[in-house]
C-alpha cells in the first residue's frame, strides 16, 4: 500500500502545483522556460503514474475487502464512467455546448469517474485510490473556479457539430475502454 500512496502523492502532488503554490510555479516557468518546466512536470508525472500503477498492483495481490458493494452499483457504475467519459472528451473538442456549460468538464469528468469507481469497489487500495482522485479532482475544481471568477474568464457558446462530435467521440472512447480497454490495462472486465 505504501508504494500506490507514495505514487499518489507524487503524481497528484505535481498536479496540485498550480493550487499549492502558483508563485513559486510562475517563478520556476520563468526560470526555466515552459519547455523545461513541462519535462520535468511531465518526467515527475510519469514517475508517480508508474509508482501508482505498480503499487495498485502489489496492493491487489493481497486485498482487504472493506466492504461488498450490491450488483447494481456496477451498473450505475457503467453509467456514470460513460458521463466521465463524454465530459473528459468535451475538454478537448473545440466550441462544444457542454464545455461551455460546465467549463471545466476535465475535473467534473475525473470526479464522476472516481465517484464511479467507489461505488462498485469495495476493497481498501480501490478506496484509497479513487478516494485520492476524487478528492483532488473536487479541491482542484473549487480552485479553477474561483480562478476563473478573479479572472473574469468567458467561455464561447458550444457548436451543435463540436456537441455531437463529443458526444459521440467520448461514447466511443467509452465502449472500447468498457469492452476492451479496461480488460487489457486493468485486468478487469466491467461487464464480465
């Protein structure tokens, strides 16, 4: 378990930058210039995402079953994965409706796929982990916001073609991760 909290903290940790000490981050990019800052953000992340990886793996190996969650919280699950799906995608489709509804539908997607995960997991490493995302994902929301109000920041209006085309690409994304995708990463199979 140490090494999945340990991955957590490093990789969640870089993310946080921005909302821990956004001087010191302003400071570091000037520094070192934006390409720089953004190899070693992204050489920390890797190093966390792997800690993370390896650690939920050794974790899964010897499971502690807090809890057995009821059939249907996988079904709802399914549900709410598909949402976190379509709102991931619509962060990066240009001039959709939802990002312009949501405007920050990266974070809203992470929570709704971290929630997701908690309902149908009962085992303590599925816990800490989807707790961590979930947790940071709702703190980081809370700071973009009150970015965006300091800020004044606008979002244009979404296209019925960028909509449609989120909504479809996410689906998409969705179904081959669900089906396929998840089995080979995970070793998981939601709708076995």
């Amino acid at each position: 378990m140490g090494v999945l909290i340990l991955g957590l903290v490093v990789f969640l940790g870089v993310h946080s930058v921005r909302i821990i000490a956004d001087n010191w981050r302003s400071k570091q990019l000037q520094r070192l210039g934006e390409g720089p800052w953004k190899g070693i953000y992204s050489l920390v992340s890797i190093a966390g995402f792997v800690l993370i990886v390896w650690g939920f793996g050794l974790a899964r190996e010897q499971p502690l079953v807090i809890w057995t969650p009821p059939a249907a919280m996988r079904h709802l699950a399914a549900l709410l994965t598909l949402l976190a799906f379509v709102m991931i995608v619509a962060a990066y489709v240009p001039r959709n409706a939802i990002k312009a509804r949501l405007q920050h539908p990266m974070l809203l997607g992470v929570k709704t796929w971290a929630l997701a995960h908690l309902l149908a997991n009962g085992k303590l490493a599925d816990l800490v982990l989807f707790a961590a995302f979930l947790a940071w994902a709702v703190v980081c929301y809370i700071a973009a916001k009150k970015r965006d109000r300091a800020a004044h920041t606008q979002y244009p209006d979404g296209t019925a073609g960028g909509t449609v085309l989120t909504l479809l690409l996410g689906a998409a994304l969705w179904a081959a991760f669900a089906f396929w995708l998840h089995a080979v990463l995970v070793g998981l199979r939601p709708f076995a």
